[in-house]
C-alpha cells in the first residue's frame, strides 16, 4: 500500500484498513484528504481483498468538510471540491469489497456522509451523527444523498432542517448503521460483521453488491429487470454452481475465488 500524508492504510489479511489520519483537524475532508481516500479505495478495490474498514483517529470518526479548504475557493472551486467528495462516495459503492465504516466519536456532514455511503457500519455508543448545515449559512445538500437513501425522508428533514445530533443508537434504530456496540466492543464488532458479510464466493459477492446498488433507486419493475438477468447470468458462475452442488450433496462448500 501506498505512503499517504492524511491515511494510514494497512493491508491485514484478507482485509484493507483505511484509518483517516488528521486527528489535529478531528478528520476534516480537504481536498488533498478526499484524493487520497479515492486513491486509498481505488487501490483497494483492485487489491484480493474481501473487506475494507474504514476508521478515523483521535476524537473524531470525521467532521466534514475543511470550511479552511471550502471558503477560499469561488464557485468553480467549490464545484470541483464537491465533484471530487461525490467521486469519493461513489467509490465506496462501487468497489467489489465489502465497507464497512467503523465509528467512533463525531461523524458530521460529509463524515456522515462517508458512513451513509459504506455498505455496512457499526458505531460505538458514545458516538454521534449530525448534518448540521441546517443550523449554519450552508446546508448540508450533498451530504443528504446517501443518508435519505439509509433513514427516509421525514428522518431526512429532521436531521437537514434541526441540524441537531442524533445519538448511535438513534442512528441505529433510524438504519444509519447496523449496530451501536459498547466502545470497549467497537473493533470486536465491526470485524465480526465484516467476517459474515464476506464469507462465501468473493467474486458471487462483487457481482451482488454493485447489482443492489444498481437497482435499489429504480421503479420496481425496472430493479427486477436488473435483478432477474444479472441473478440468471451469475446461476452459470462457479460460485453459484458451487454453492448448489454443495447442498445438493449436503457437504461444506469449497470456494475457488
């Protein structure tokens, strides 16, 4: 793995681990920080992984955007920079690994943002979930894709329009993450997860993950067109096959991918 300046990246068995890495900024996204991310997740994506868990360090999972970043740019520069976060998010998505964020203290705007985007979290107790911008001069727009797309709207337009925090069990409950654990329990936790979600055929896995997210914002009857001829192709991938013969013979599977 690369060297970065904001990430520490490390490569653990069958498993990448992305720790953003500017605790003195409480993980502030600036511009130089998100090209980094997309280089660190790209990286990871081509990699033999299964799982990715991205993390923060210090007293903050992310706060955001860098407003020292944001308020020195004109409108063409605040452009770029929400292009380059929305690159970013997609990424997460787009990956055949599965993400799983693994959160702890503050995870506000566009860190909210990050968590909404992975396909899993779990949050310890103590940590919080804002999109505060409804509170301030700028609103949290872009922020509110993915968490509208995790809580629904009414959900949505409390935290947009109060601004105010939500606790993790808050976040739990409304379906922002999966699981709000003891802070003594959150590495414990989110590794367990990230083990039942990549057992199984990695490639069977891929092909799952960016199908969902290809359907789940499509009238129903388009998502099952999606759905039916990817699940129709994937029955002829040596997983599938794999997987059917080992229950028709009634043995432990054995995985080539």
């Amino acid at each position: 793995m690369a060297d970065y300046e904001h990430l520490l990246v490390k490569h653990d068995g069958d498993t990448v681990r992305i720790t953003m890495n500017r605790p003195e900024r409480r993980n502030s996204l600036t511009e130089g920080h998100l090209r980094e991310l997309l280089d660190a997740f790209e990286t990871a994506g081509r990699s033999d992984a299964t799982g990715i868990v991205l993390a923060g360090e210090g007293k903050a999972f992310s706060s955001g955007h860098d407003f020292g970043d944001v308020a020195a740019r004109d409108l063409a520069g605040v452009r770029d920079l929400l292009r380059l976060c929305t690159h970013v998010m997609r990424t997460v998505e787009s990956v055949p690994q599965v993400v799983i964020a693994r959160v702890h203290a503050t995870a506000w705007a566009a860190g909210c943002q990050l968590v909404a985007s992975c396909d899993l979290a779990v949050a310890a107790e103590s940590a919080t979930f804002a999109l505060p911008g409804g509170k301030g001069g700028w609103f949290c727009h872009t922020p509110a894709v993915p968490v509208a797309r995790n809580i629904g709207r009414k959900r949505l337009m409390e935290m947009t329009l109060t601004g105010d925090a939500i606790d993790a069990a808050t976040a739990a409950e409304w379906g922002l993450v999966n699981y709000a654990v003891p802070d003594d329990e959150l590495d414990t936790r989110t590794d367990e997860l990230l083990a039942r979600a990549t057992r199984g055929s990695r490639f069977s896995k891929a092909v799952g993950k960016q199908t969902l997210y290809a359907q789940l914002d499509r009238p129903e009857a388009d998502a099952y067109a999606i759905a039916s001829e990817v699940m129709a192709s994937m029955s002829q991938s040596d997983g599938a096959r794999e997987g059917m013969a080992s229950f028709l013979e009634k043995r432990h599977p054995h995985w080539t991918d």
